[in-house]
C-alpha cells in the first residue's frame, strides 16, 4: 500500500539514513525501531510529505507521493505529531474542524463516532472542555480521536500515546487496534520507545539504521 | 509664503536639544551621545534633501523625480525587513516589491487622477506625496512582515496539524496571513481615528504655516489619508502573500527552516 525506496535524509551534512526501503501493506502495524536521533519522527514526516525528501521515493497505491496532489495524499497517509496543537475553541470545535476543510468537504461530521471513540479512550465528557485546559496527554487523545474520525488508509504515529498514563496507554491502543481492524484497507506506522508496546501493538518492526 | 529661516535662526533652533542633552546627562541616562548624532544626522540629511530636492525642481524632467522615488523606495524596503526578527532568502526583494508596488501605484493614481496634477512628474507634488506614501507604506509592510514570519513559527505545530489532514497551504496558513494583514493596517487606522482631534498632521500644519487656507489643507490631507490607507493595505496584503509563498511550497508543505533568526539590536 504504502511504500518507500532509497530514501535519504541528511541533518547538518550527517546522513541520518541512506537507501532505507520499507512497505507497508493493508492491515500491517509496523513499529519503527532506533535510537533517539536516528531520524524516525523525519522518516514519518517524509512518508507524510511534510519535508522535502532528500532522496529516494515514495509511493501510495503504485503512484508516486510527486503525484499525488498534497491534500488528497495526506488525507490518505496521515501524520500525528507526538506534541498536537491546537487553536482553540473547544473539543468538539477542534474534532469538527479538519471537515471545514476543501478535501474533506462532502463529508459530515461523524460525532456518534467521534462520541464512540472517546468513550472507548474513558473521555465520555470530553467534548465541550476548551482545549487549552487540555494536558498534553488529553490533546494526543483529541489529535488521535480527530485522525480516526478522519479515517486514513496509513496512520503514521509518532509517540503517540507518550504522554498518557499506562491505562490511557491501553485504551488507545486497544481503540487503534479496533480502529485499524474494522476496515481491511488501514494500516499503522508507529514510532515508540516502548518495547513493550511494541510487542503489544506491532505485527513487524523496521529498524532505522543510522548511516 | 512663511518668513524663511535664517542660520542664526536654525543654530538657536539647535540649542534647544542642550535641554535634552542637559537632562540626559543630569539622569544619567547615557543618551548624549545618541542625541547629538542623531540631531547632526537629522539636520545634515534634511539639508541635503533640500538641495537635491531643489534642483529636481529645477530640472522638470520626469527621470530624476523617478529615480529619487527608486532610492527612497529602496530605502523603504530595506528598513521594513530591518525590524523584523527573523528573514528568509529574498525577503528584501519581497519587501521591496511590496513597498515599490503599493506605494507607487498608489501615488501615481493620486497625482494623475485625482489631483490631476499637470504633468504628473511635477516633483513639488510627486515627490513629498510618495514620500509621506512611502513612510506609512513601510511601517504596514514591516509589521505584516513581521507579524506574519513569527506567527509561522509560533504557530507550527497548528499549521502543519491542519496540513497533516489534508489542508491546502492556503488553508492551512489562511489564519496566520489575516492577522498579519490586520496587523499592518492597524497604525493607519489608528492614526485615522484620532487625526484632527489629538494629532494634527504634519503635512497639514506645514501647508497651513505656508499660508494655505485651512479649507484647502484639510481637502489635501482628506486625500493623502485615503491615499495612505490604500497603500498601507495593499502594501501589507502584497508582502504577506510573498512571505506566504516563499514559507509554503507548492507541495503545501511548510517551509519554516528557511527562516533564519537575527540577533535583536
């Protein structure tokens, strides 16, 4: 479904890595393994199309991310940030929001879903709550129930679920793993420096060989 | 016409900065030296104009009025970046088309079609009228600039959340380039509120103390505040939608590494 060939990437003239390939197919949950500083949050970026790549190409469906008009990519191969921001309002406001947009337009706004998924996460009560009272654990819990709702084909994870305490952990992992399984055309890219979690959540790891 | 200005007279003007210069070195506030350099520079560069000034008068040919409105353009958008914090490749000449755009279209639409100065090269009319154009210009162009590069950055996260979902770079950066553009306009509006009432502009006053009627003063100045404004607001809509394209590709992806930091003065 989605894939990679030869990617590079340098950090001030320091090759983070060099001829990385990967692929991922539907309903794979694959775990991006390294060190801190071996680039995996730019890998996820790269796969998003969020940075120029260096080298290298990446494909989604056979076709080339250079193809693909942005929007309609992103939509499908989406980037969750391991510290989301948010502009303000409230929750409900803020999970609406992304279906103002152009590419997303057409479509309505989902809240039973939306309501489903944060009474999975234990956030019955979360949607009038204005998002700048938010921890940062609850705004990974709002950015993650906005991308479900939004429902890629990829969802690239970064950290996650890193400022959530163990039970929340859980709950979005088991809600990402409902999520990912409902639909055969979904899969998951995680980037967590968990091994645990790791073993819980992935069904392959790709390591990311500093160069 | 006001009594001209003898030497003897513009010296005794000069003492008037000892007050400064006494209550700077009195308080000890360390600003002596900085005021007497910035009066010389003041007086010397206000005479220079003035001589320059008077033999482009004197020439009536439009290439010299054209090439003054250059350099006083340049110098306008040089200073609109010198504020700002942070710069990208090519910010000047972004801030430069932006001022040079604005400011002379604006000025232009104002001697030929409304003052239907005759001919519009005449530089008693062309040259302070771009001028005052140039200054508001300038400060409008500076502050969206500058509103516009910090909100990039401090906004990231949102922005590149909103492309993340598919979010065009317009859509995506459409917050940050309003306020930016409201930044800008914001001094012109101000000083449109309170003109007349607190502050009395400098081209009227100076117009009424040559002994123009007041009637005719205000008519003038009604003309150049609309002028201004325009200006103000097309100068800041023009630069922000530079900055935008050269912080966001035509891949939608935001280009914050571009921007470089300067050191605060």
């Amino acid at each position: 479904m989605l894939s990679a060939s030869d990617l590079r990437r340098t950090v001030a003239d320091r090759v983070l890595w060099e001829g990385l390939n990967l692929n991922v197919a539907a309903g794979e949950r694959v775990a991006v393994t390294g060190p801190s500083g071996s680039g995996k949050s730019l890998l996820l970026r790269a796969l998003a199309g969020l940075d120029p790549l260096e080298g290298g190409e990446v494909t989604l469906h056979g076709r080339s991310q250079s193809r693909w008009p942005m929007p309609h990519y992103r939509s499908q191969v989406m980037y969750l940030p391991q510290r989301p921001a948010f502009g303000g309002g409230s929750v409900l406001e803020e999970l609406r929001r992304p279906f103002g947009l152009k590419i997303h337009s057409g479509r309505p706004f989902p809240l039973d879903e939306a309501q489903r998924w944060l009474v999975a996460l234990n956030r019955p009560n979360f949607l009038n709550l204005s998002v700048t009272t938010l921890s940062g654990g609850e705004g990974q819990l709002l950015a993650l129930v906005r991308a479900l709702v939004l429902g890629p084909s990829v969802l690239l994870l970064d950290e996650a679920t890193a400022s959530l305490d163990p039970d929340a952990t859980r709950a979005a992992e088991a809600a990402l793993n409902e999520w990912s399984g409902a639909v055969p055309d979904r899969a998951l890219v995680w980037v967590s420096h968990d091994p645990a979690q790791r073993a819980r959540v992935a069904t392959r790891e790709l390591p990311v060989v500093s160069g | 016409m006001s009594v001209p200005i003898s030497s003897v007279q513009l010296v005794l003007a000069a003492l008037l900065m000892l007050v400064s210069v006494l209550l700077s070195w009195r308080l000890r506030l360390g600003l002596g030296r900085d005021i007497v350099i910035a009066s010389v520079r003041m007086t010397v560069q206000l005479l220079l104009v003035g001589l320059v000034l008077g033999w482009v008068f004197a020439l009536r040919h439009p290439l010299p009025v054209v090439g003054i409105g250059l350099v006083m353009t340049a110098l306008a958008g040089q200073a609109a970046v010198g504020r700002s914090s942070r710069r990208y490749p090519g910010v000047y000449l972004d801030s430069f088309l932006a001022v040079f755009g604005s400011s002379f279209l604006l000025t232009g639409l104002a001697l030929s079609g409304i003052l239907q100065v005759r001919p519009w090269f005449e530089a008693q009319y062309a040259v302070p009228i771009l001028g005052m154009v140039l200054g508001n210009t300038l400060t409008g162009v500076s502050l969206s600039l500058d509103r516009f590069t910090s909100d990039v950055v401090a906004r990231r996260g949102e922005i590149e959340a909103l492309l993340s979902m598919g979010a065009t770079r317009w859509e995506a950066g459409h917050a940050a380039i309003t306020a930016a553009v409201r930044t800008g306009m914001i001094p012109v509006l101000n000083s449109m509120a309170v003109m007349g009432i607190v502050s009395l502009p400098g081209m009227m006053t100076g117009q009424i103390l040559a002994g123009v009627s007041p009637n005719t003063a205000v008519r003038y100045q009604i003309v150049i505040m609309f002028v201004l404004s325009a200006s103000s607001a097309l100068g800041s809509l023009t630069v922000t939608l530079l900055a935008f394209r050269a912080l966001f590709d035509s891949r939608d992806r935001l280009r914050a590494e571009c921007l470089m930091g300067k050191e605060r003065l």
